[in-house]
C-alpha cells in the first residue's frame, strides 16, 4: 500500500549544494561497507588479537568497550574523514560558545551551560548566561533543602510527604528517569511520583492514599501550553482544593512551577516566587539539568545534584577537546550513522543491565528520535539519506527472556548499546555476579554465535543443528560504569546528548527542533471538540478517522450520527 505524495506535501526547494551523499568519505564509506558486509566479528578478532583493547577508550569512571562493532581501522579513519568534511569540530564549538545552531527557530542550544563552573562565561545575544543558571541552581537548592528538612511545610503546617511532578516529553522523562537510576541516593522519607498522560489514571494512580495536607505538585512546563500538563496540572488544583474545602490560599504551598512562561504560571496561579525558570536555548529533552530536575534536586539533595552536573561537565569537556579518534560520543555517533547509513540497521537496541537504569531507554527515546527524526537539512532541503536511529531496549536479564531470540537468529541487523556497572548497589551483592556474567555472555554470544561445528562437535543431532545455529555478527557497544552515582548518571547522559549531536552534524539535520509533534498537538485539539460537543458538528476528516469518532461517541452514548465527511 502507498499513499501517492501530492503537491501540497511537498514545497519547492532549491537543489542543497551541501548534500552529505555527494561527499568524498561519504562515498568511500560506502564502498568499504560493501567490503566489510561479508567480513565477521570473529575474522577482524582473528585479524587482531588485541581488538579488545585496541577498541577501547575510557574517561574516569567509565570503560567504553567498541571492540565488537564490525569496524576496523580503516572504518575509523573513514569516519574521521566524514566528520571533518562535515565540520563537526566547528559545529560543536559553535553549539558550546552559543551561536544559534537551532536554525528553525532561531535559538542558541546551549544546554552545556547548565553545567558550566560558575567562573564560565558564555555570551547568548550579548548576555553572560551563566550568572542566571547559577542564581537559579541556587534557587532550586534552598528550596530542595527546606523541602527535604521539613521547613517548606504544606497549608496546615504538616511536612511534605510526597512529591509529584506533572509534566510530559523533556519535562518529565529526565527527572522520571534520573530519579529512578538515583533511588539510592534519595530521601526515602519522600515519596516521588510522576504524571505525565493525560489519561486521568495515571493521576488518579499517584496520588492514590495520598494526603492533600502533605503533597507537593512541582508542574513542569517549558512553555506553559501543553494541553496534557495544563490538563493534570487542573485536576491537581481540584484535587488540592478539595483537600482544603475550596480554600485557596492552599495553593501557595502545594504548587511550584518550572517554566520559562511566567505569564502562565501567575495565571494559573502560582506566585511567580515559586517559579523556577529556565530559558529559550534549553531543549525540553536537554532539561533534566535545568530546573526542569527540580523533583530530581528534591530527591537526592542539591549535593548529589551538583555532583551530577559535574560529570556532565566532564562528558562536555571530553567532547570540546578531546582529538576525534579518541572522543567517545564522537565514536558513538560515527557507529550510529554507520549502521544506520551504510549497513542498513533499521533500529538500535539500548540494553542497561541496571534496574536503575530501567527508563533509560525511554528517556533515549525522545533524545535521539525527536532530536534527528527529522526528513529536511538544516537549510531545509529534502534529505538524501536516512536520519533519526529508531531506539527501543528494556534492561537486562528480562529482556533475554523476551526480544533477545530475535538479536541472535533473526534476520535483522540490530545493533546493541550494553550499559553495565562494576559496584553492585544492592545490599544482595552476590547477584550482582550474575547479572554481570549475563551482559558479558551476551554481547559475546551476539557477536560470535555458535557454529555448526561447535553444536556438532556438542552432540547435537544433525535435525536440530539447523534450528540452533546462531550466525553472530550482531555488533554491541558496551560502556562499563564504574559505579551508578549522581556523576556517572550525569557522564552517561551527556555521552548520549553528544552521540546524537555529532549524528545531527552528519546528517545535516536541526536536531533541536520538533516541529512534527506540533501536527499531532494541532488535530488532537479539533478532536477533542468533536468528541464531547452537542450535536455533532460537522466534521472535516477522512473516513476512517470519522467514523472512530462517530464510533467513540455512541460508546459514550453521545449519539453517533453525525456528518458524513
Ligand atoms: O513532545 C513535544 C514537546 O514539545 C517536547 O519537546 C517537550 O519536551 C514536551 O513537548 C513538553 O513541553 P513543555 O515542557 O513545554 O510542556
């Protein structure tokens, strides 16, 4: 099936004389990947006995393993050509000194500054930002502290017992997450929860058994306009109100903001006093170091919120400076594009063998597929090439009891980011052997498989050696943290921040834009009317869309007669 493309789709656009494809190393990547196609793991470790550490690069506290990725040196050095003739070095010097490499709308991108030591300067349209995002981190942290040591009180004077932040997208799936990976260094006196659907269950589910007296709504919004968080951040005003007899006066210490939308705030009522703010140049999916981790402040203390800014700021100075063939976000998105671009991978499967680690790869999600799941260059050419990785995972050993039969005998080319700790956090240390034997043993079985031979020389019978043959060749990446901390947390997100950003510089692509999710936004409005309004008005939608709403409305016992499109 497929749907002709018409006019109106597709506007006229003059020829991009920057097209990658046209590219020296472009074009010599491809012919190397045709060369490397049939080559295997095990022959390039034949090849190269000390593969294992010849591939390896570590900053402190980190290992970062690429041996088993079907590259060699000439992939390498292929790469680098790539990024050269692509400006990557410029680029990332240009996001990191503010210039406005956000060119559809117009923005710096300067989330490297949330991190950056108070004696940084760097200058967004003529302004040294970085005295604003120390006075706000300030803010936030005597706040998290009166929160934390009982002085914030609720209206009647009670302690805050449970925390909830509302918010979706960057707003949420950051703090969620960290708060999650950090659980052993949060006040487990506080109860953390998180809503982001604006399917009221969701609500109703977090804040169940939860006394109105001794709750804290943070709401989270860089723009103030999204409809699921204006939606809960309501039900949580009536929840509060009804908790306090209409009182609301209530409101002032049960509800704090973080927006960079005042007006919006003061008009839903939360005194601006108790507004966190942040700024234009940060990304909703770049936040979690922004305000926007407030929860996650309140949670671990601003000590522990310090700490991870700074591996942050490790990962960004690596990035900054360190040579190409030793820049570990830099090899990252090399590989990325490579499987992407030149073996036809169609997704990439992100593994952490860490229950802490457990919403990681949703949070990458939104990191690398609203950042570069984009179909025009920067200058708003159609692109000739693929972009954006399709990124899916869940953490290990759970997964190998699901999804892992089809990375060892399927058909597909899927590689996989294996993400490990050294330091169990568990007071059951004992497993903590296993599970490391299990990511290990993976990796090792994905890329080496089982041969006939093996199964034969095994005992198998001749019927079933066919049936468990497994070929190898699914190439990982394995980063070994020395310990899952605030630090480490904030180095392994930043290591991701840049692999998607050296991707975006390959593929020419604004990855600090989302302007695809405005479309759903937009219609989903129209609907919403349509759904509820009495009588039916008329409606302006293909037949199948019609008639799932005329269908909805008479389940709702809304009448489903309605007009015909
Ligand atoms: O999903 C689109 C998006 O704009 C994300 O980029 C953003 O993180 C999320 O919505 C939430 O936006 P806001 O923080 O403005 O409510």
């Amino acid at each position: 099936m497929s749907t002709p493309r018409t006019e109106s789709h597709e506007p006229e656009r003059a020829p991009d004389p920057s097209v990658r494809t046209g590219l020296a190393a472009w074009r010599a990547l491809q012919s190397h990947a045709e060369a490397m196609r049939p080559v295997t793991l095990r022959q390039l470790f034949d090849a190269d006995p000390d593969r294992g550490a010849n591939l390896a690069l570590e900053v402190p506290g980190l290992y970062a393993d690429f041996a088993k990725n079907r590259i060699n040196g000439e992939t390498l050095d292929l790469f680098f050509d790539l990024a050269q003739q692509c400006g990557l070095r410029q680029k990332i010097a240009a996001m990191f000194e503010g210039q406005k490499i956000n060119v559809s709308e117009d923005r710096a991108v300067l989330h490297t500054a949330l991190r950056a030591p108070r004696e940084a300067r760097i200058m967004v349209d003529g302004m040294d930002v970085v005295p604003e995002v120390h006075r706000v981190l300030e803010k936030m942290a005597s706040f998290a502290t009166d929160l934390r040591n009982g002085h914030w009180t609720g209206h009647t004077g009670q302690r805050i017992r449970n925390v909830v932040n509302i918010g979706i997208g960057g707003s949420d799936l950051g703090p969620r997450m960290a708060c999650q990976a950090l659980r052993a260094f949060s006040d487990r006196g506080l109860r953390l929860e998180f809503v982001s659907n604006v399917d009221g269950a969701e609500f109703t589910e977090a804040t169940r058994g939860m006394d109105p007296a001794q709750t804290l709504f943070i709401i989270s919004s860089k723009s103030w306009h999204t409809l699921e968080t204006l939606t809960n951040a309501a039900t949580a005003r009536a929840w509060i109100l009804a908790g306090f007899g209409g009182d609301t006066s209530a409101i002032a210490r049960h509800f704090v903001a973080v927006s960079t939308n005042t007006g919006g705030v003061t008009e839903f009522g939360i005194d601006p006093e108790n507004m966190f703010g942040f700024w234009d140049w940060v990304g909703g999916r770049y936040s979690i170091d922004s305000a926007v981790g407030l929860s996650l402040m309140v949670a671990i203390g601003p000590e522990n919120f310090t700490e991870m800014l700074g591996g942050f700021h490790d990962v960004d100075e690596h990035f900054r400076t360190a040579p190409l063939e030793r820049n570990i976000p830099v090899i990252m998105g090399m590989i990325s594009v490579w499987y992407n671009n030149f073996l036809g991978a169609q997704s990439q499967a992100v593994l952490p063998y860490s229950h802490y680690l457990a919403h990681f790869p949703a949070y990458l999600q939104q990191l690398e597929m609203e950042s570069n799941g984009k179909h025009v260059t920067r200058s708003g050419a159609q692109l000739e090439h693929q972009s954006g990785q399709v990124i899916w995972g869940a953490p290990g050993t759970n997964g190998q009891h699901a999804f892992y039969q089809l990375l060892h005998q399927g058909t597909k080319l899927v590689p996989c980011d294996f993400i490990a700790v050294i330091e169990p956090l568990s007071e059951l240390a004992h497993q903590h052997d296993l599970l490391l034997a299990n990511v290990f043993a993976q990796a090792e079985g994905l890329a080496f498989g089982r041969s006939a031979a093996q199964l034969r020389e095994a005992g198998s019978s001749a019927g079933q050696i066919p049936h468990r043959v497994c070929k190898g060749n699914q190439p990982s990446t394995t980063l070994l943290l020395d310990r899952l901390d605030p630090r480490s947390l904030g180095m392994l997100i930043a290591l991701y921040e840049h692999k998607v950003f050296t991707e975006g510089v390959i593929w020419d692509v604004d990855s600090f834009d989302q302007w695809g999710v405005e479309l759903g936004k937009l219609l989903a409005n129209t609907i919403a009317g349509e759904l509820t309004a009495d009588p039916l008005p008329p409606m302006d939608h293909d037949s199948s869309t019609a008639g799932l709403i005329r269908r909805y409305r008479s389940g709702r016992g809304r009448g489903s007669i309605g007009q015909v499109p």
